[in-house]
C-alpha cells in the first residue's frame, strides 16, 4: 500500500513539473509582449504621475528569466509626484532615457519572494534632473512639499544582485533660481551587490530606521567602479569652470550584521594631476577616516586622518594630517577654482617654494564643514578644544605688481592655535629682503574673549620704509589702472594706492565689525624721509578707525612721542591727525620732510610740539591738505646762509663768518597750511648776530621771508667810498642793523635791503656829519647821503 502510494505521489509530482515546464516553455507566447509593455507603463504612471513610452519587450523564461526593454523614457514633475502619493522633495522635473535595458532575474527565488539579479545592464542612460535650492531650516516649506518625511518601511521582497553594468552613460542636473549645472557625459560604470536588499535594509537601520535584523550572518558589500569621461561644472561663481576629463572612482562599502556603522575604502578616486586613496567607517552622525592619502604630483602630498559630521550637521572634528605643499604649482592647480577677481582688482601674487605643513585637531563643537561663515566667526571668536596649524619652509618668494621688486622670505614658520582661552596664531619670517622689508618679522595673532570679540596683535619689525611704500604706490597710480592696487593693505605708506582709477579705498576693504588691538616695534621706520628707530606704539582698530594713543620713537639723538589716528570711516581714502611733542632732535631729520632746504642748512638740536592732519587720498594730497600748527625751539646750534647770502660776502671782509650763524638760542612759532610754512617770532640769539623776522617758506621750495640782522658791535661792512653811510645805521649799542627780504628759490633766494634815506639822515651819526654846514652845502651833501644809499642798496642787492 505504501509502495503504491510512494508511485502516486511520485507521479502527481513528475506531472506538475511536467505541466510546469509546459507553461513555462509556452509563457511568452500566452502573455503577448504589447500586454506586458502596456501595463508596465500603467503602472509607472500611477507610480510617478508623469509619462512614461517603454519600448519593445522581450522575455525569457528559462535557465533565467530575462527581461529585455527597448528605447525607454520617463518624464516626471514635482504635481506630478504629489498627485501620485509621492514626497517629490526639491525636485521639480526629471527625465530618464536609456536606448536598452537587459535584467536577468532567478525565477525559483521569485516564488519565494526573493529578487536574485544576475546582472543588470543599462545601455546609453540619460539622467537629466531639475531641483529647486535648499530651504533655509527656519524657512517655510514650499507649498504643497511634504512637511514630515515618511518612515521607513520593511522591504517587501529580499533583494540579490550580481551586478550592474552602465555603458555610455549621461547625467545633466540643474538648479532653478541660481542657473548652477553640473553634467557628466561618458559614465562606465561596475556595481557589484551580491546582498543589495540586505544591504539596503541595513543602510535603514542605521538611520534609525526600525526593522528587524536580517538573517544573513556576515557583512554584505557594495563594491563600485565608476569612470567619467567628462564632468562640467556651471554657475558656481562668475569665473567658468574648465571641464574635468578621465575621472575615475574605485571604492566598497561594507554593513556588518549589527548595522552600527558603514565601512569604506576608496581604493582610488582620480582627477586630472590629483589622486586619492581613504579608508574609514561612518555612522548617521560621525564620518571617520582612518587612512587618507592625497596626492596632487609635485604640487601636493598630504596623508593622516580625520573625523567629522558629514555636513550640514555640526558636531566633533578630529584631524590629523602633514604634508608638503609647492605654492607655485598648487596655485596652478587650483587658479581655475577660485573665484572670479572683480574686473578693478589686481591678480593675485605669484608665490614659489615649498613649504612643510601639519594639522592637528580636536574640536567638540565646531560649525559645519558647509558653512565656513561660521569659521570665520568661530575663529575670531576662539574654539573650544585642541587646533594647530603649523608651516615651515622657504626660501619662499612672492612677486606682485603691488610689491615692485620680489619679496624674498628666507624661511618661515606658521603655528596657529585656534583655541578659545589661548589660541593664538604665530607667525615669524626671517631674513626678508625688499626695499620696503628687511630683517626679521614675527607677527601674533590671538582671538580675545572680550565683548568685542578684539584680535590681540604683537608685531616686530628690524625695518619698515614707508616711504619705499609710497614709491610704489605713485608708480601704480601712473601706471594705471591695470596696474592695480586693492589687496594690499600695508598702511599709510600705501593708503593711497588704493582708490585710484575705481579701485576700492583702503577703508573699503577694511571689514567694519574687525576688531584689532595692536602692540609693534619696529627697529627702524623710514618715513618722509627721516629714519626713526626703536617705533614703538599701541594701538587699536574699531569700527574702521585706528587709533594710537601712544606712540614713542627715536630720531637721531632725540625723542618723539604722541598720539595718532587715521580714520577710514570718515573718508574711505583715509584721514590722519596727531598731536606730537620732538625733544631735542636733529634739526635736519626734523625739518627734511618739509623744508628740506632749510634742513640742510641748520645744524643742531630741536624741541617741538606740533598738532596736525591730513588726507590720505594720495602723496601730492598729503602735502596739500597737510595742516600742523605749532612751536620750535632749540639751543646752540648753527645756520650755514653761506650759499643763500653768497651776493653780500664781498662786504663782509674778514668776517666772512658772519654767514655761518651760530646762536644760542632759537625760536620760531609755525603753522603749516596750504602748501606753506608760517613763520611767525622767529628769534635767532646768535653770538655775534642776532635775527628776527617771519613770512612763509612754500613745501615746493619757495619762500618769502622778512628779516632783520643785527651785526656785531664796531663791525663795519666794506663799502668803500660809501662806508661813512654805515654810521647811519648803528643803534645806542653801536650795533649795525638791517632789513631785508629773502624771494624766490629758497636755494638762491633774491635779498632785498629795505632802507630808508630819510631815516638814515636822522640817525645820529648823519646829523653830527651835517652839523656847521651851510644850507646849500647841507642841500649838497643830503643830496649825496640819498644818493649813497641808494648806491648801498645796490651794493648788498649784488649789483655794481
């Protein structure tokens, strides 16, 4: 009965199977193919609520059910999806074309509710998609957009795929509003996904998503090789993008049983003259990469390692790398990266060296990788936590219209520490070699904690030539406009460079919330032409002024102190005051920046007190918008006028050293206004001669000068015939005195004697001569003392 059985059962199998392989064998000829291709594109309009045109499908049944479909397209829009059920998120169209799709699928697993692929192929895809920008997070949904994203759900159907091959390949996305594209032609891609819905369902988990664990008990992988011939970029900034050619990517991803983590390795990402090779494992909140490698040819080789939250979050960032870095060839590299410069701005310098580079950090709450706003803010503010950023090399050269000749950096070394109690930023140049830089150069940087948020800065300098500066600037305002001027902001010396021919003032190009409390020293400073050494100074920048409330240096022997400000918010171009007291100073450096004739003359030490302003809009504004108003001084020193007076040495006979005047006490009141020096009581107690007078010197080297001389007792000039007329002109003390006017080129000015005839025939000495005459014999000689005057006269103006 049993055995009978046994055949009974064995027989209603080997029929079902019989009736089985039937149908399957007569399968594609009893579902016609139009059937099939008309309802599949049913369902992927009800899907989508877009339109769908599949082409021809074929399909086979044995050893593997394989499906064919014929040129395809799907078009879908954003109403579309809404109307369909779907959340279409930022997109608004989409489009996906291919020319042939071939999917093999198990068929025995099928009936399990299992998708085994073989492979999958696509043959000439074209992805071209249209989204809208991101919504700001505190920004209202776009209407219509789903306000919650769904759950995730479990999968219907396990999923196995064997592999996913794309030939010839084209993605095109687009962004509305801000006309950014980004397109990639000639994608080859290899996808190898042996447990793809295992894999994917683990991906769910990991985002928190709540399915059960599945039962495969070993990692599942995704591994992926992708080439682009072509990817172009458009719109991200005003300068284009070159095309980048022959990308190459090469990576796995690994989710082990527990799905806490992915796991990864880029075996390879390629772009032209750069490589790249990391591995790591990530989770939803925190990416790590254990081994980074990067290498950019000669330009760039860096390696280490780094955690972060993958942007937008903001979380820990932990990054350890070093490195080398040749800045003429990064440059290089990455000049058709940067942004576009503004049509009035200069171009960049041109940097080359090579410098050695190391970054360390660890930063519990640092902003987002994507929003570096929020690192220019953090870093004036100070971060919490560990950051060091440190640089070394040289010799490094830096070559700009701006700086003339080639600054020439012997070595330098950067050390950056950004953290918020004591980070500090240090950096120190030795040896530099440039007319307007020589020596040795530290700089600090340290972010204060204060209410303003002020930057504490400590700069030493060996040597500073403002003038120098101004130099270069004159020749890039003659030069022009192409010449440029913006990126520099060196001070003073180069305010005015700024400004000329559209460009932007110094003051534009100043931020208005930058806070700057500074500390310098500079051994030696050159500025309008009189060196000054061991420049000391405090001072701090707000709100676009600057402010010095104290400043001290040396000027040959003697010493200058005071307080400045330049002022960029009241006139972008610049506007400097100050209030100076000089102590005992060379009277040649004091005088040469405004009378440097005068300056070349005197010989000894001045006092001053002196308050002043000026624009800084350019040199020849300085000089004539310069106003100063104050009093000089000085004790025992000398006025060579041997070369201003060299017209009247002939009278002076032996005493030629009348012309080199050496007094003992000098004074004079001054304002500088309009291009000229007032010279107001001036007072020359001299050994033997003694001066006053007043009228203007001109800054251009012109004067106007009235003057009164008193010579020395008993001296008289050699006047020959006429030098009875010279008792004419001595006082009670027996002392000859004269005035006379210095005109013109201040280098030979004109001397103009002013005597008075009728004066001179009421001196004394003249009255005592006319005693006893008669009247005509007095007509006589009052005819001669007028005529003989007018012969002196002639005599101390040159003539003959």
């Amino acid at each position: 009965m049993a055995r009978r059985r046994r055949t009974m059962v064995l027989g209603i199998l080997g029929g079902v199977i019989v009736l089985l392989l039937v149908i399957v064998a007569l399968a594609p000829f009893l579902v016609p193919r139009e059937h099939l291709r008309s309802v599949a594109e049913q369902q992927v309009r009800a899907a989508t609520g877009g339109d769908a045109s599949l082409g021809p499908v074929s399909l086979r049944i044995l050893p593997r059910l394989r499906l064919v479909l014929g040129r395809s397209s799907v078009h879908v829009s954003a109403d579309g999806l809404r109307g369909a059920g779907q959340d279409p998120g930022s997109l608004l169209t989409g489009a996906v074309e291919l020319e042939r799709l071939e999917v093999d699928l198990a068929l025995w697993p099928l009936l399990r509710r299992q998708l085994e692929f073989g492979e999958i192929k696509l043959m000439g895809p074209r992805l071209e998609l249209s989204t809208r920008p991101p919504v700001e997070p505190d920004a209202e949904p776009t209407e219509g957009a789903a306000a919650t994203t769904p759950p995730a759900a479990a999968a219907d159907f396990g999923l196995v795929l064997a592999a996913v091959q794309v030939r010839d390949g084209e993605i095109i996305w687009r962004e509305a509003d801000t006309n950014r594209e980004v397109g990639l032609r000639g994608w080859q891609q290899e996808m190898t996904a042996p447990q793809l819905g295992v894999f994917l369902q683990r991906l769910q988990r990991l985002d928190g998503a709540d399915l059960p664990a599945d039962p495969v008990p070993e990692a599942v992988t995704l591994a992926l090789d992708v080439r682009v011939a072509e990817l172009t970029l458009a719109g991200f900034g005003e300068k284009p993008v070159p095309p980048l050619a022959d990308l190459h990517l090469r990576a796995e991803l690994s989710v082990p049983p527990a799905a806490d983590r992915v796991e990864f390795a880029v075996r390879e990402l390629t772009l032209p003259g750069w490589r790249a090779t990391a591995g790591g494992h990530g989770t939803a909140a925190q990416v790590t990469v254990t081994t980074l490698a990067l290498d950019g040819g000669q330009a760039l080789a860096l390696s280490g390692s780094a955690s972060f939250a993958p942007p937008p979050a903001s979380g820990p960032l932990a990054v350890n790398l070093s490195g080398s870095v040749d800045l003429a060839r990064i440059l290089d590299q990455l000049a058709p990266w940067l942004p576009a410069a503004a049509a009035e701005a200069p171009p960049p310098p041109d940097l080359t060296g090579t410098l050695q580079i190391a970054l360390s950090a660890a930063l519990p709450a640092p902003p987002s990788l994507a929003d570096p706003q929020a690192w220019t803010a953090a870093w004036r503010q100070g971060l919490a936590g560990q950051a060091t950023l440190t640089a070394g090399g040289g010799p490094i050269t830096v070559t700009a219209p701006q700086l003339g000749e080639p600054l020439r950096l012997d070595t330098i070394e950067l050390t950056s520490d950004l953290r918020a109690a004591s980070g500090k930023t240090r950096v120190i140049v030795g040896d530099v070699a440039h007319p307007a830089l020589r020596g040795r150069a530290e700089a600090e940087i340290v972010p204060a904690a204060g209410e303003d948020r002020a930057i504490q800065a400590r700069v030493q300098l060996t040597r500073l030539d403002l003038d120098a500066l101004a130099a270069l600037a004159e020749a890039r305002a003659a030069a022009g406009p192409q010449a440029g001027a913006g990126w520099d902001l060196l001070g003073v010396g180069t305010a005015w460079a700024a400004g000329a021919a559209g460009q932007p003032h110094p003051g534009e190009l100043i931020p208005p919330e930058l806070a700057v409390d500074l500390q310098a020293t500079v051994r030696e400073m050159v500025f309008l032409r009189s060196p000054y050494t061991n420049v000391q100074l405090a001072g701090r920048l707000r709100e676009r002024v600057i402010d010095v409330p104290d400043f001290s240096a040396q000027l040959g022997a003697g010493r200058v102190a005071g307080t400045a400000q330049v002022d960029y918010a009241v006139d972008p171009r610049g506007r400097a005051s100050w209030d100076v007291r000089v102590q005992d100073a060379p009277a040649g450096l004091m005088l040469s920046p405004y009378l440097p004739v005068v300056a070349a003359i005197w010989t000894g030490a001045l006092s001053a007190t002196a308050k002043g302003a000026c624009d800084l809009t350019d040199p020849k504004a300085i000089l004539n918008s310069l106003r100063l108003a104050g009093d000089l001084q000085g004790d025992q020193g000398v006025i060579d006028l041997r070369e201003q007076l060299s017209g009247v040495n002939q009278y002076l006979g032996q005493r030629q050293d009348l012309l080199q005047v050496r007094y003992n006490q000098a004074y004079q009141q001054f304002k500088i206004e309009d291009g000229k020096v007032q010279v107001q009581g001036l007072r020359i107690a001299g050994r033997d001669t003694d001066w006053l007078g007043g009228g203007w010197i001109g800054l251009d080297g012109t004067l106007n000068l009235d003057l009164n001389v008193r010579l020395p007792a008993g001296f008289t000039p050699n006047l020959g015939d006429l030098t009875f007329l010279a008792d004419g002109l001595r006082d009670k003390d027996g002392r000859i005195s004269l005035d006379f006017s210095l005109t013109g080129d201040a280098r030979r000015p004109a001397v103009n004697l002013n005597l008075d005839p009728a004066a001179l025939l009421q001196s004394d000495a003249m009255q005592q001569k006319l005693k006893g005459e008669g009247q005509e014999q007095l007509r006589k000689l009052q005819d001669e003392v007028k005529k003989g005057a007018g012969g002196l006269l002639d005599r101390l103006r040159g003539g003959k």
